[in-house]
C-alpha cells in the first residue's frame, strides 16, 4: 500500500513537472513569430500535445501494477 502510494505521489509530480514544460513551451510558441508554409495552409499537430494523456496512461498503469 505504501509503495503504490510513493508511486502515485511521484506519478502526480512527474505529471506536475510535465505540464510546467509544456506551458512553457506553449508561451516559447506563442511568442515566436508565426511562420507559414509555402508549400501550402495544413499545419502539422502540436509534438507535445499528447503528453497530458501519457503521462496519465504511464500513471494508471503504475497503479494498476502496484
């Protein structure tokens, strides 16, 4: 019970710290001057996008082995 608890603790700061770096990134984005493509208007999806969802896959899984 206690190790699924330390897990859990270290899970939520991992995710913590994750959505840190993803805000920041977000601003860095924000911040630097729109580009477009020349080859044409589609725009590839966000790399980071997925990372929230990852991180609470990673986190249910540690549950669930625990």
């Amino acid at each position: 019970m206690l190790a699924a608890q330390s897990q859990t603790r270290a899970c939520e700061s991992r995710q913590q710290y994750q959505q840190k770096q993803l805000q920041k990134c977000k601003e860095v984005e924000s911040e630097a001057p729109q580009q477009e493509q020349a080859g044409g208007g589609s725009s590839a999806p966000p790399t980071l996008s997925g990372i929230p969802a990852l991180m609470l896959l990673l986190c249910s899984a540690l549950h669930l082995i625990t």
